[in-house]
C-alpha cells in the first residue's frame, strides 16, 4: 500500500507544469522603457552591431585575441555569517566553467570576489538598494551578486545601466557553481544576446520583430542571429512539433544547444553569429570591463566627501587610493599607524547632538576612522580609532551643532572592502538664543517675567545663563544686553 502511494505522489510531481520563467533579464530591461530605435517599417535596433554587416567583421577567429572582462562577485549570507548562498569551492567551479563556455569564443573572465553578511540581500531585500551599496567600480568590471533566489538576470550591454551600480548580474544561489551555465546564459545578456527564443516567445506575434521559422529576415529580427533557428521557448531540449503561424514553416530543426536558450540541459555552445555580437558589443560599450584597473570611488579624497544624512551609511573602499595627512602616535593602538585606501565623508550634527558616535558595522576589511575638522586643506584630528567595537573603528567626540566635521575611513593595512556605517547622536545642542526663554524668536517682556519667576529657584536651569548655579542679576543684566530679536 505505501509503496503504491508513494509512486502515486511521484507522478504527480512529476505532471507539473512547465518550469517557471528564471531568467527575468527581459522584463527588467522592459520595465525601464528604453527601447531601441526604429527601423522604418523592421524591428527596432539598438545599436551599430545589430547591422548584420558590422556584426559580422567581429566574427572571431583562431587567431583573434582573448577579450579578459574582469568581473567582480558579491556573495551574500546571513547576518551571522552563515548559510552563504555560495561556497568558496562554488566560486572556483563557476569561474572555472564560465571561462570553459567562453574559451572557444575568445573570451575569459578574471574575477575578485567576498562574502558580505547581509541577510536583507541574502533574500534580495531590494536590488536597487543592493546594487548601490556593493557595486565596485561598475565602469571597470562586472559586477555579480549571488543571493539565496533562483535563476537569475542581468543587463543588457545597450541599457542604460550596463556600466552603472544598477548594471550587472544578480544570480540565485542554487543556479551557481560547477553544475550550471546560468551564468555563462546571464552573461550572454550583458554582452549583447537576446534570448534564442526572444523573437517567437518574447515579442508580439507577427509583428515586424517576429523571427519566422523559415528564416526569411532572420539576422534582422528576433535575436538578429540567423544562426539561431527561429523558436518559441523550449526547457526540455525538444525539438518544438507544431509550425509558425505566420510562415506556415515548422519549428524544427532548432537550437536548445545554445546558452541563451532554456534548453538548460543540453546548453554546450554559442553561435558565430552570438560570438560576433558578443565582441562587438564590447567593444562598442564595454571596453572600460577589459581594463584590470579600479576606478577610484567618487570619495576617493577629501573634496569629494559624501554627507552623512542618515543613521546607516554604505561605504566601499575598492579602488580608492591613500590620502593625507598621516596619523599622529596617539592613534596608535597597538597595531601601528598605517592608514589606506581611505574614502571620506562629512557629518553635521543637526539635531541635538552634544556627543557623536561613529562605529563601522558590518566590515569586510581591517578598517580604521579619524575624524577632523576645520577644511580639506586644513584638517586638524578630533579622534581616531582602529579596533573599538568589536574589530571595526568607533570614535566619540563631542560634536558642535552645525559644524561640519570630515570622516576618513581606510584600512589599517593595505586592503579594501565594505562596511556599514552607523551615525548616532546623543545630548541636547544648547539653542542658538538661550534668553528666548519662551522661544517665540524674541527676547522680550516675556522672557524678563520667565526669568523673575526662576530667581534664585532655578539654579542651572534655562535662564541661569551664566552657569553660575544661580538665577540673578548677571543673567537679569545678560537677558537686556540680547533684549530683540534673536
Ligand atoms: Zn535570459
């Protein structure tokens, strides 16, 4: 009877529908309404390479140089540093195996990459806010965030963002690794490939962009591919059995072999036509991912520093280069005085702040803080820090209001990284016009009868303005030298 029963349940699993739809590259792209630009009475181009012509003067041979894209992978987990959605051993595999894909068409990858703890981004909390914080230098790499999701998406090489933190590859955790080309498909996208089955499945049907399955416009329709045979979508590596409606041709033969199908288990190629796309696309837009240098952050130095305006501020480090003045022996705490690859911000305490607190949490990096003030061009040291909260900096300092204090952060050995950092402000400002006493903006009649009231009962209190510990004639006589407007 169990046995019967379990094979039972097994059907049923097995009868379920067609796998779900786990490359959203697509829909994002169209989310955005950039479209591409008209072809009198064709299917929309977005640039120079969708011309079959130039596509095909990239077409790369045995003796074509490698194109090296540097890439650079965010690999999320929980808070607490567990359940990483990817081992180290998965990072080395999928590395290994997307050049693999690549290698036949000259095309390699070089990567750098870390765990950040974050379990908001783990479960993709919210991509634009993800991208913005852990985006490394987008101009010059690839960047990848692997999270817990399945399937995955990037950016096409003509949005807009290719090159931007909203650019490249978000990937799901159980799509990466040595036993799967999803990246290698996501890539595609962000080198310049449509979907193999974008001109049937993803377009209106019939319409100028419609790719017929007896290849009548094929290189100018679809994928612009003509070597990709026309196909409405396929996961199973099947050949399709029933024809195109608007050729009368049938579907197959087709081609679920290529990576930017959903033919998953039979992927093991890309076309001359997808090559040639591929480094044209790159050299058109993405030759900055060839370059293996950083791009310093736009905090790099002190003239560049970002406001603090919340509790919480993202910073990256990654690329940012060594700035002055150096760190008197004072800031020593046992761990030397070196201090690079420092990026900088400004805080102004404009709420009742007597005391601020600056503490670096999370932290992929050995960090350390100091904190200045007065200019850029003459910082003078209010309070430094290397190991204070746990192993990240923290300085507290006692903070004018509305003065505006500049924050340095850097590694305390030559590394980068990201952390998070956490402004709070504690205490009260004293107010800009103490003898306002009933703050209506003037010191007035009021003010003077507020003041009688206190005498000598209020010792410390508001109208003992001279801290004496006494209301009295001294702050009687202080009170009429402001007498007016504050
Ligand atoms: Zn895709």
């Amino acid at each position: 009877m169990f046995a019967v029963g379990l094979i039972l349940m097994t059907g049923v699993v097995a009868a379920g529908g067609e796998p779900p739809d786990w490359c959203t590259t697509l829909e994002r792209w169209e989310a955005k309404g950039q479209g591409g630009s008209a072809v009198a009475g064709g299917c929309p181009i977005a640039g120079s390479c969708d011309i079959p012509a130039v596509r095909d003067t990239y077409a790369p041979d045995a003796s074509t140089p490698f194109k090296t894209i540097h890439m650079h992978l965010i690999v999320f987990r929980e808070d607490d540093g567990s359940a990483p959605a990817a081992t180290e051993q998965d990072v080395i595999d999928q590395m290994e195996r997307m050049n693999d894909d690549f290698a036949p068409y000259r095309i390699d990858f070089e990567y750098t990459w870390l765990y950040v703890d974050k379990s908001q981004f783990l479960h993709n909390g919210d991509d634009f806010l993800m991208k913005q914080a852990y985006a490394v230098s987008p101009a010059t790499r690839c960047n990848v965030y692997v999270t817990s999701l399945g399937g995955g998406y990037g950016t096409f090489a003509w949005d807009s963002d290719a090159l931007t933190a909203q650019g490249g590859i978000v990937v799901g955790g159980g799509s990466f690794g040595g036993n799967s080309s999803v990246m290698s498909h996501e890539m595609g996208h962000n080198l310049g490939l449509w979907h193999t089955h974008h001109g049937v499945s993803e377009v209106g049907t019939c319409s100028p962009c419609w790719e017929r399955a007896d290849g009548v416009d094929g290189d100018t329709t679809g994928d612009f591919c003509s070597d990709t045979p026309a196909t409405p979508v396929d996961f199973d590596c099947v050949y399709p059995a029933d024809n195109d409606q608007c050729s009368g041709a049938p579907w197959a033969p087709t081609l679920p072999e290529s990576f930017m199908s959903y033919g998953q288990p039979c992927w093991n190629l890309f076309t001359v036509h997808q090559a040639s796309r591929m480094h044209c696309w790159v050299e058109a837009v993405l030759t900055g991912w060839l370059s293996p240098g950083l791009e310093p952050p736009g905090n790099d130095a002190c003239s560049g520093a970002i406001p603090i305006t919340g509790t919480i501020t993202d910073l990256s480090t990654f690329g940012a280069t060594t700035s002055a003045p150096s760190l008197p022996v004072e800031c020593d705490e046992g761990g030397g005085l070196i201090f690079e690859n420092d990026v900088w911000f400004t805080f102004t305490p404009d709420g009742p702040a007597d005391i601020v607190n600056l503490c670096l949490d999370p932290l992929t990096f050995d960090a350390r803080m100091a904190v200045y003030e007065n200019t850029c061009g003459d910082l003078t040291l209010v309070g430094c820090s290397d190991d204070s909260c746990d192993l990240a900096p923290s300085v507290v300092f006692d903070g004018q209001c509305g003065q505006t204090y500049f924050v340095r952060v850097g590694g305390s050995a030559d590394v980068t990284g990201y952390g998070r950092m956490i402004a709070a402000a504690f205490g009260v400002c004293d107010p800009v016009c103490p003898w306002d006493l009933d703050e209506d903006g003037m010191v007035g009649i009021n003010d003077f009868l507020d003041l009688l009231a206190a005498w000598d009962t209020d010792p410390g209190g508001p109208p003992d303005f001279d801290g004496n510990g006494n209301v009295g004639i001294e702050d009687f006589l202080e009170l009429l030298a402001n007498w007016g407007p504050c």
